[in-house]
C-alpha cells in the first residue's frame, strides 16, 4: 500500500522528522543530502567530513535515522518559513550549488542567431523557388500554376442573344 501511495503522493513520508527533513529542503530548494550538509555546518560550524557525510546519509536514507542536529535544523527553517522570515536566495542555503547565482550567458545572442538562420534558410529556400520555376511561372508555391493554366479563355462565337443559351427554346 505504501508504495501505491508513493506513486499518487511523491511527497508523502511515514516518518515524520524524515517528513520535517524533507519538508523543510522543499523550502530551500535543496536535495536532502544538502541539507544535511547544512545543518552540519550551522550546528557545527563547520564542513562534514567525508567519512561522517557517507555515514549520516546512508543511516538516513537506509535506516530512516534522522540526526538531531538535522531535526532541530529542520524545524529552525519550517519555522521561519510559517512566520515568513526565511530568504531561500540565501548564499549560505546555496553554498554547495555550483551554478547558483550566475545568470545564464548569451541565452539571447545564441537565440538571435537561431532565429536569424531558421529565417534565412526559409527566405533563401523562397527565392531559389522562385527562380527555378521555368516558363514565367506564376506561382512559387504548390500547386504551381503558370501562366497558360491562368489565361482567360474568350469565346469563339459571339452570342448577342438576349437570352441565355440554356434558357433557349
């Protein structure tokens, strides 16, 4: 039954400090990992050793133990995001992200460019159409018409009757 519920509620968490845990990155905008990462660091006050990061993870993701340092984190954060005071564009939330904060670069030059050759290929595809239509065509486009298929075809013998040929006798 859990993991049907898994798969209709991604976010649903049996354990509730593993529920804080996660509800309180969702606030941040960071993995779980990193979040460990940082309530290490605010309870600590400094980096997690490689050998203690593989530790701590893998107790809370296999075994569910969540650290109190983390809990405690955890709640800091839930609750000054209830009472509105929490930044999550922090630098200090961010620290791990490498490419947090750098505006993307030339998005708008590259997209110039796309545009402008989708527009010349397109045009250059019209006019070399348009010269390779023989006979002085008409069209450039389907179905191709030419000028013998728009000629306006007169009448061989004039009709100067008043009435209409079907309406003869």
């Amino acid at each position: 039954m859990s993991f049907l519920r898994t798969l209709l509620q991604p976010d649903y968490e049996e354990d509730p400090e593993r529920a804080l845990v996660g509800n309180a990155s969702n606030i941040l905008q960071v993995g779980e990992f990193q979040f460990l990462q940082l309530a290490y660091f605010e309870f600590y006050d400094q980096e997690m050793p490689e050998h203690i990061t593989n530790r701590v993870f893998r107790n809370y993701m296999v075994n569910s133990a969540v650290p109190e340092w983390a809990r405690q984190f955890a709640q800091k954060v839930v609750d000054a995001d209830a009472a509105g005071e929490i930044d999550i564009n922090h630098d200090f939330f961010h620290r791990y992200d490498q490419d947090f904060g750098t505006p993307p670069t030339s998005g708008v030059k590259k997209f110039v460019i796309a545009t402008s050759l989708i527009v010349g290929l397109l045009g250059g595809g019209l006019v070399v159409s348009h010269y390779a239509v023989r006979d002085g065509g008409a069209s450039i486009l389907p179905p191709y018409f030419d000028d013998r298929n728009l000629e306006i075809k007169k009448p061989q013998n004039k009709n100067n009757s008043s009435v209409l040929p079907w309406q003869r006798d």
